[in-house]
C-alpha cells in the first residue's frame, strides 16, 4: 500500500461550504457569499462529483465562489492549518509505513495500491468518506477531529477506511460478518501489532460477540498452531475451548476475502458457539 496525502483547494473549498460551520467566522462568511452570488453558491453544490473524479486536474466553469474564498484571509488561515495536519499524517505514515506493510501483506494477503487521501481541515469530521475513482488512482477524504490525539492511530483509522472501501461491495448482505473481520484485521491485529500490546478488547461494542465467535478462526486464518494459539488468548485475554473446534489449516493460505468467504459460509457453525468468556 501507498499513501498519497494532498491539499487540494477545490476539496477544501466545497467542504467548508457545504459541511457544517466550523466556527462563527466561516458561517458568517458564508452567508454573505450566498447572499451576494445564491445562483453560483448553489450550482456549485452539484460540482462535488466532478471534483472529486479528478480533483488535480479539476477546472471549474464558474470560479466565482472559490476564487471568492481563495482569497479571503479566513480561508488562508484554515489552508494554513490543513497544511500543518496534513504533513503530521505524512510525516506519521513516513515512519511507519515499512512495518505497516510488512504487517498488512501477512494480515490481507492481498495488495492494495496508491490511494490519495485528500485531507481537509480536522475540525470538519470528514471520516472516511469515500468517494468514485479517479482515472488513475483510488482517493479518500479526510479530515478526523481526533486525529491529533495519536496520528499513529490515524494512519491505521485511515487504512481502516481503505480496506472498507476495498471490500464495499464484497459480500453487502453479509455487512455485520464484513465489519467485525476488518475490525479484527485491523483495527485489533495491525494495531496490536504497531503498537506493541494486544488492543482486542477494544471496538465496537455493537460487534463484540459477534467478533468472539470469529476470533478462533482469525487466528488460523493468521497462521498460528494450537500452541501459539494458546498464548494468543492469554495474550489478548480472549479466552475459548480450542479442543471444541476443528482446526483450519487451509485458513492459513487464503486471503482476507476467502476468509470472509468461509466465515459466511460456515456462519451457523460458527456462530452457534456460544461459550466464550472474556477475562
């Protein structure tokens, strides 16, 4: 996987004007462009879709409003600041992204490639939006209030997002199945893994037993033996009678979609199991 993180003023611009106020300042401002250019303002709302199919090649037929806002001082500082955020994601998935690869290429089994992640200002909570492919390239917008907090753990919320994205049509009517195996991948394993402590207690809470159920097979699925399977659950405090289950060699060679495939199709087994008990 490679991350592309841009500013793009186009992005930025459209979801300032038409995501919620950020501060008393940009509503104001907006005001007065609505009022003063309504025509242009609400034709503009419908450019969202050609933006974002090429947002570095992108030419608007009306440049009205963004050259309105481009120039204006507010704009600048928030340009400024988007700019400092998105180099702390940059420089973030710079140190990581060795290990984060090495770590997704045994967790996936399959490749993901360049994706452009088009960041805009935090404050405006754009999490994971995804959006049509460019011509080259798949692209996410994003922009996560709680980003600064811990920007190791932004990387892999962003990540999160990719491989959802990835899999959006994989399997839909099986969605609840979907979310707790990303979740396991990576939002417990690659994040267990960056970080150095098991983190599998944590998620979802609306997937926790659901995600249970699956743990089993998703160490398998890892490539571990009965003994290193053993470990693990003391490790992440997951506890579950191995001997109940029958164990899946092959799980070890398949890849995150074919272990979703199984886990569909073996989901009344699977599921049945109902004495697990967390620590």
């Amino acid at each position: 996987m490679n991350l592309n993180f841009v500013l793009n003023d186009y992005v930025l611009i459209w979801n300032l004007l038409f995501n919620a106020s950020i501060s008393s300042n940009i509503q104001s401002f907006k005001q007065k462009l609505w009022k003063n250019y309504r025509h242009s303002y609400n034709d503009l709302y419908k450019e969202e879709e050609h933006i974002l199919k090429d947002p570095k090649n992108y030419i608007p037929d009306d440049d009205t409003i963004f050259d309105m806002v481009k120039n204006s001082d507010i704009y600048q500082e928030i340009r400024s600041e988007t700019e400092k955020y998105r180099l702390e994601l940059l420089h973030t998935w710079d140190s990581l992204k060795k290990d984060l690869n090495k770590n997704l290429k045994e967790i996936l089994k399959f490749d993901i490639k360049l994706y452009h992640v088009l960041v805009v200002d935090k404050k405006l909570d754009v999490i994971g939006m995804t959006i049509p492919k460019s011509r080259r390239v798949n692209t996410i917008t994003w922009g996560n209030k709680s980003d600064s907090n811990n920007y190791t753990l932004a990387v892999i919320n962003i990540i999160n997002h990719i491989v959802r994205k990835e899999l959006v049509t994989y399997q839909s009517e099986y969605k609840d199945i979907v979310d707790a195996i990303i979740e396991l991948a990576i939002d417990n394993e690659l994040t267990s893994r960056t970080l150095k402590r098991s983190v599998y207690l944590s998620g979802d809470s609306s997937l926790k037993y659901l995600k249970r159920q699956l743990y089993p097979y998703f160490l398998m699925y890892l490539g571990y033996s009965k003994e290193e399977i053993l470990n693990r659950m003391l490790e992440d405090k997951i506890i579950f009678e191995l001997d109940k289950y029958t164990f899946e060699r092959q799980l070890a060679t398949v890849d995150l979609k074919t272990f979703i495939d199984f886990c569909i199709k073996n989901q009344k087994h699977i599921l049945k199991i109902k004495e697990l008990e967390i620590i």
